[in-house]
C-alpha cells in the first residue's frame, strides 16, 4: 500500500510568507513592532516553519529541511533578541538593531552582522534553487536583498535604506505567499492554475 505523503512546503512558505510581510510593513514605516508581529514570528513563522522542515526531513528533501528548519529557527531567534533585555538576563538588540539593556541604549553594529550572516546563508540556499522553478528563485534571490539592505541599514543607521528594504521585503514575502497558494490550488485541481515557472 502506498504511503503518499503531503506536501510540507505550502505550510513553511506561508509561515515564512505571512511573517515576512508584517515585519516588513513596519520596516517599511508603516507601524511599530507590536505583539502580533512577535506572535507571528514565535509561532508561524517560527515554530510552523520548524515544523515543515521536520516533515520536509521524513520526504528525503534536503534543500526543503535546511530552508524550513533555519528560517523558523531564524525567526525565533530575531523575536528572541527583542526580547531578551525584558527578562535582562543579558544585553540584546531591539527592532531597530539597539543594543538595550535595563532601559539604556546606545547604537552598535553586530545586529548589521547578524543579518549579513543569514543573507551569506541565503546567497547559497538560493545557488541551490538553480534547476528548481522561478517561483522559488525569486524568492530566495529577493531574501538576499532584504537581509543585506537591513545589515546595510543597521551598520548606517540610514532609515531611507530601511525604508527600501521594508518594500522589498513585503515584495519576497508575498512572493513565498503566491508559491504557497500556487502549490495547494494546482495540486487541488489536478492542473496549473497559478504558474510557478516549472523548470523542463
């Protein structure tokens, strides 16, 4: 008897997708970090995304289990770094890459090096997406961007850099959105109904 498994990545994408967008509307100048955003990241983008990387993981997927199980790990970290100085078990950076500490602020750049790690990350994930359809591509290729022009914005302090970057990300998380839909309504309908740039 055949054991069909179901296809994980529509559940990570949209994790990553719908976190990325919020975020990047308050990058973008639009509203402050607000619970909803750290909510989103803890549990959606975070542990939803470590989850399908999990299950990428029983299909044989390697590409899909590295993706999945760094970014939800990723955004659990992020959340983690804001908030951290609450709890003032140690110094950590806020939304804006602020190193606080009992209520004292001063600008440092290692949260710049922090987003310059995960878009090095991304840069090889998205080689890795060569072969694979143009959907996926751009996402990871747009991801790259938006890690290195928030690293920029944080080594800066240029809120015009933060401001492009909040656009462009709001752009690659949709994109993540449409290839998760994409994947559940043509595997519904047994047909291409949204196109994803299949690669022959």
């Amino acid at each position: 008897m055949e054991n069909k498994l179901a296809n994980p990545a529509p559940l990570g994408l949209m994790g990553f997708g719908m976190t990325t967008v919020l975020l990047n509307i308050h990058n973008a100048g639009f509203f402050p970090v607000t619970s909803m955003v750290l909510a989103m990241g803890i549990f959606y983008g975070g542990i939803g995304q470590v989850i399908a990387g999990i299950l990428e993981f029983k299909k044989g997927n390697t590409f899909g289990t590295t993706a999945f199980t760094s970014y939800g790990l990723f955004w659990i970290t992020l959340v983690a770094l804001w908030i951290i100085p609450d709890f003032e078990w140690a110094k950590a950076v806020n939304a804006e890459g602020v190193l606080t500490s009992k209520g004292i602020a001063s600008t440092h750049a290692y949260m710049g090096w922090y987003l310059f790690m995960w878009g090095l990350f991304t840069f090889f994930m998205w080689i890795g997406t060569f072969g694979k359809n143009r959907a996926l591509q751009i996402i990871f290729c747009s991801l790259v961007i938006l890690f290195w022009l928030l690293a920029i914005r944080d080594w800066s302090g240029s809120k015009l850099i933060g401001t492009i970057a909040g656009y462009e990300g709001i752009f690659c998380g949709f994109s993540a959105i449409y290839l998760a839909m994409a994947e559940v309504i043509n595997e519904t309908q047994g047909k291409t109904v949204l196109p994803i740039g299949e690669r022959k």
